[in-house]
C-alpha cells in the first residue's frame, strides 16, 4: 500500500491539488486521503478507484502465485 500512496501522493502535487481538493473531487475523506498516502489506509478497491481515477491512474489488480 506504500508503494500505491505514494504514486497518489506524487500525482496529486504533480496536478496542484492539496488532499482537500482531492477529497471533494473524489467524495473521500482528507483524512482516508492522508492515511492512504501513508500507506497507513487498507482502502476498498472503489475508495482506491475513487481517488485515482480523478488523477488519471489506473487499479489494476493481477493474479499472485503462492508457492508452499
């Protein structure tokens, strides 16, 4: 989740919005905003999508492999 809150973190400043702007055009709290740019958030995949998808980034999810 690190990894995912930063690329957010990166493409929100990138676009000049503050976690504000980002929550009102998202309809996601400042604060689950913030904890996700933490990594600090497990968000649903639809809160996830709610706030990247205003900033132009794709979820995608892929299959992992388990080896016992």
């Amino acid at each position: 989740m690190k990894e995912i809150g930063k690329q957010i973190a990166e493409r929100r400043k990138k676009n000049g919005l503050t976690q504000q702007d980002l929550s009102e055009i998202s309809g996601v709290s400042a604060k689950t905003i913030n904890s996700i740019e933490l990594g600090k958030a497990n968000p649903s995949v639809n809160v996830l999508s709610k706030v990247a998808n205003p900033l132009g980034l794709v979820i995608s999810l892929s299959e992992r492999i388990m080896h016992e």
